[in-house]
C-alpha cells in the first residue's frame, strides 16, 4: 500500500478494559489506517476486534490512549457526533436493521437524522442498492429479505453519509460461504473504487487474506502479519 496516503484513522498505545479492570482487552494498542486501503482485524472470537471498531468509531471510549479519526477525537462528544453524521460508517455483525421497516425506510432513517434534502437522500438509496443489486428490493420489509440482503443493505445505510471509512464488524459472520464471499466483494469493491479506508474484523483467514493488511489481534495486543 502506498504509504504516502492519508492516515484516516490512528491509535496510539491504547488500552481498554472491562469490569474495572478486571477482563484487560487491549493494552497498548497503536494502529494507522490510511485513505483506501482495506485492513483486516483477525483474531479469534473474544480476542478483542469489535472492542478496537468499537473505539475507533466512538461507540465505546479507551482507559487510555490517543485517537484520531478523520482529524477528530472519537473520545471527545462533540467529534462523535460529526464523525458518524460526515466521516464514518459502521456495519454491525447483526445488521442492527429495523425489521419491520422496509428496506427503503430503513435507508431513509440516515438520511433524516442528516437532514438531508428528500430528493438527494432518494438519489442516493437508488444509487446504492441498484449497486448491490438491491433496487428491487426497496419495498420489501427487512423481515422477508434473506441474511445477505439484509447484510448489503446494512452496508448500504452505512454508506449513506457518503463516508470516508467504513468500520465492518464480521459483516460476514451470518452468511453462509457463497453470499459471504459476495458481501466481501462488496466491501473490497468500495474500497478499490471509491477510496474508502475499510476496517473489517473477521475471524476467517481467507477474508482477511483478501485484504490490503492484516492485523492480528490476539491477548490484548496486536501485530501486523506480514503479506
Ligand atoms: N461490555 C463488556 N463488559 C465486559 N466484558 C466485555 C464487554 N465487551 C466485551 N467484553 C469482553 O471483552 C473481550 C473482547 O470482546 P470483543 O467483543 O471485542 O471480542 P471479539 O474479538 O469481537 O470477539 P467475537 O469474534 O466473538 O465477536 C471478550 O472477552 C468479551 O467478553
Ligand atoms: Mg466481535
């Protein structure tokens, strides 16, 4: 990867722990993302691969530490809140989708929370899911889609706010291997196409494998596995 990219994302020596202490997951973590290039988190269930998505994107804060994502400090309210409105998507293992809403409305719900203009967050629904093959499917309710769809329409809302890096957290955990590999296609297309710095935690080697870098996160800590 080209090293005179951007750096999107950074911890520096950060460390997290849970139950007062008790259950340490990460110490001294120290990480950089740069613009485009898709990294993978591997490590084996509990390792600590959504905690470190989880920081990074502000949806849980370090013990201690530096962050910086997009030149903003996820630790920090004010940035949270710019951050997952203009620079941050996030795809949840469980899709985190509203089931009885439909695929449309699902995508909707973004684009109010932005206040974007009604005939720009239409544009931009139609772009994406005739992009994941999913325009069909806009007023099916999320509940009678299948797990793959729901996984691409996940991506999709998280592309809503057209940001500059993607956290995926097992996005391919549910599936099984045919519509995994294509979620992954997905992902590995966005970030060759459109510069998105994707973070994706997995515990399968072969995702990983397919990434830009791989970065193993095993008894707190973690290294670069060299490609
Ligand atoms: N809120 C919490 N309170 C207490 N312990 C937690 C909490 N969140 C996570 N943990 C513990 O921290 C460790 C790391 O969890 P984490 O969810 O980051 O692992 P993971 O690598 O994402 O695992 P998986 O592959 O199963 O998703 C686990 O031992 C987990 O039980
Ligand atoms: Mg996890």
């Amino acid at each position: 990867m080209n090293n005179a990219r951007e750096i999107l994302a950074s911890a520096r020596n950060v460390s997290k722990s849970y139950d007062g202490g008790r259950v340490a997951v990460l110490r001294d973590v120290s990480l950089d993302v740069r613009a485009g290039e898709m990294v993978a988190l591997w490590g084996a269930s509990g390792s600590g691969k959504s905690t470190l998505l989880h920081l990074l994107g502000g949806l849980d804060v370090p013990d201690r530490g530096e962050l910086s994502v997009c030149g903003l400090d996820p630790r920090r309210e004010a940035d949270r809140l710019v951050l997952r409105r203009h620079h941050l998507g996030f795809v949840f293992q469980l899709h985190n989708l509203i089931a009885d809403l439909t695929v449309g409305e699902n995508l909707r719900v973004p684009a109010i929370a932005l206040g974007t203009p009604r005939a720009a967050a239409e544009a931009r629904i139609a772009e994406l899911t005739r992009r994941v093959g999913l325009d069909h499917r806009l007023a099916h309710r999320v509940q009678d889609i299948s797990g793959g769809e729901r996984q691409r329409v996940a991506i999709c809302r998280a592309l809503m706010n057209s940001p500059r890096l993607l956290l995926a957290d097992e996005p391919t955990g549910s599936l099984d291997e045919a519509t995994g590999e294509s979620v992954f296609g997905l992902l590995k297309e966005l970030a060759a196409r459109d510069g998105i710095a994707v973070v994706l935690a997995t515990h399968e080697r072969r995702f990983a494998e397919a990434c830009d870098r791989i970065v193993r996160v095993r008894n707190g800590e973690i290294s670069e596995v060299p490609s």
